[in-house]
C-alpha cells in the first residue's frame, strides 16, 4: 500500500476517536452546542480521509510523487484547524471566524488537489513489450 494511504488512513483513524469522543461528551453532558464541530471531524475527518486512502490504495500510480503528499498535509492541516477553531467559535470564543475561514479555505484547496488527481490521466506506463535476441 502507498505511504500516502497509511497517512490519510493514519489521520483518518486519530480524527474518528476525537469525533467520537466529542459525540459521547456532548451525550453524557446532553449539551449538543458543538454538534457542528464534530459532524466536521467525522465527515470531513475521518470519512473524506479514508476515502481518499481507499484511492490512493486503488491507484498507486496516482499516489506517488509529490502531488499526493502535499494533497495530505494541505488537505489534512485544514481539517484540523477548521475543525478546532470551529469547536471554540461554537463555544463563543471570540475571533475565530478567521481561522475557520483559512482551515477552509486549506480544506477546499486539498479536495481541488484531490479532484485534479482523480481526473488526471495515470502517469504509469503501459507495459511495453521487450525484444529479445533470437537463440
């Protein structure tokens, strides 16, 4: 499997255990003011991720070079940020509007990365035929 799978798969993972946990701590405590943060955490998270794992995993020729890496981190740090300066805005912490529009903005500029990979031509070569000598 591509390096680039066990990475999205990896956050995919670490973003899924803080969605749940956010989900039985809004359960318990019956607050739900959050609930926006964490359908973002488990959606955009955990779900986007695996799914982009799961390609990379289908088409290993579309995950190599540097494309993809940077389709992960880009795509990755925006999630994070989006979604923990969502979290505090939900909970009326001043002047994270800002810093919920720049995790988006690096969130939309990775799935743009993702759809130009998906639609991209595959840069693996057909194989070719060897010619060799007669015996």
């Amino acid at each position: 499997m591509p390096s680039v799978s066990h990475l999205f798969f990896r956050a995919g993972i670490l973003f899924l255990l803080v969605g749940i946990g956010l989900g039985l701590a809004m359960s318990i405590t019956q607050v739900h003011d959050v609930i926006g943060a964490h359908a973002h955490i488990n959606l955009l998270g955990w779900v986007t991720s695996a799914i982009f794992g799961g390609y990379y995993a289908l088409n290993p020729a579309k995950a190599e070079g540097l494309l993809p890496r940077i389709h992960f981190w880009l795509y990755t740090a925006g999630v994070v940020i989006m979604s923990a300066s969502l979290y505090l805005l939900l909970k009326q912490t001043p002047g994270m509007e800002p810093f919920v529009a720049a995790g988006s903005l690096l969130t939309a500029a990775g799935i743009l990365i993702a759809t130009w990979v998906i639609f991209a031509p595959s840069t693996a070569s057909a194989p070719t035929a060897r010619i060799l000598p007669a015996e």
